[in-house]
C-alpha cells in the first residue's frame, strides 16, 4: 500500500497569513542587535580615525547601526560637520550622510 502524505502542506492550511506574518516579524526582531554605548576613549578614537581619513583622502571601511543590523561600506569622507554630527560620504552608490552615533567600527584603508 502506498500512502500519498503531502508533507508540510497538510499543515500549512491551519495558519493564518497573520501569524506567518508575526512568526516572520519575532524572527527578524530576535536577529537584531543592539546598538552599543561608547566611552569617550572610543568616540575620541573614532573621530581622529575619520579627520586622518579626510585630511589624506583615503578610503575607510565603515561598519554602521542600522535598524538594528550592522551595514558595511567601504567609502572616502568628503566632509565633517560637527554641529550637525555627521559625515558625508562618497561611495560607488553616491554621497551620504552618516550621523557619528550610527558607527559602530572604522578601519581606514592604506
């Protein structure tokens, strides 16, 4: 005797899009991170990093917080604004705007 089983299909029927949907969104949240507080040691490190980057245009690999995934770009800084706290950056994609408390890492390329 064979028996035709449809595997998961059978069971797929007793949920709702809605809680496919939820189940989608718990696990995305569960893969998320936190952003990270820096002491002033690290700030401070930060900033002389991304000043040299500038001063002897170099390019820099930029690791940044965003919506709780780290995204890493490799770009050239093009511009400091310090009352604003951002960056602007060139990239193969165009300029962009980064705000300080957003980086998470910077390692300036030689």
């Amino acid at each position: 005797m064979n028996i035709n089983d449809r595997g998961m299909k059978k069971w797929h029927g007793f949920m709702m899009p809605e809680h496919v949907e939820g189940i989608k969104e718990m696990w995305i949240d569960s893969q998320k991170n936190k952003m990270p507080i820096w002491d002033e040691e690290q700030i401070a490190e930060f900033e002389q990093l991304i000043r040299y980057a500038k001063d002897y245009n170099l390019y820099v690999d930029l690791s940044i917080y965003n919506n709780g995934f780290e995204r890493n770009i490799t770009c050239s800084i093009k511009s400091i604004d310090p009352l604003k706290k951002e960056i602007k950056i060139a990239t193969v994609e165009g300029m962009e705007s980064i705000r300080f408390d957003k980086i998470l890492n910077i390692t300036v390329i030689d």
